[in-house]
C-alpha cells in the first residue's frame, strides 16, 4: 500500500491513518474471497513509512480490522 503526503490545509495524518485502514479492511476482504483468514498483519515501511506503519501499530491498534505486529 501507498499513503498520500500531507498538505497544509490538505491532507492530514487523520487521513492517511484512514488510508491505511481502508487498506486493511480491502487486504481483508480479498482474503475472505480465497478461503483465507488474516487475523494479523506485519506492517512495514521504509523512512516515513515505517513511521506510519508504527504510529499505526501503536495508536490505532484496538481499532484496527486485523492485529499489526
């Protein structure tokens, strides 16, 4: 998955947060297509995204549609 840059007066990390949800749940449900159930995920990033993947794992953990580790 992608995330889209934050803009003054833009986008915010309130939405890319929601962006990588919206990910989470599309992930999830391709692999409810295949038989296949995902209770966890790994997320990972380099640079700013590894700081998103932890920022997510860290403060949207009890909200998220699958565990991230």
């Amino acid at each position: 998955m992608n995330y889209r840059l934050a803009t003054k007066g833009g986008t915010d990390i309130d939405d890319i947060i929601d962006d990588i949800t919206s990910a989470l749940l599309k992930i999830k449900s391709f692999a409810a297509g295949y038989y296949v159930n995902i209770n966890k995920v790994v997320l990972m990033g380099y640079s700013a995204g590894g700081q998103l993947a932890l920022s997510y794992a860290y403060k949207h953990f009890a909200e998220s549609p699958v565990t991230p580790v």
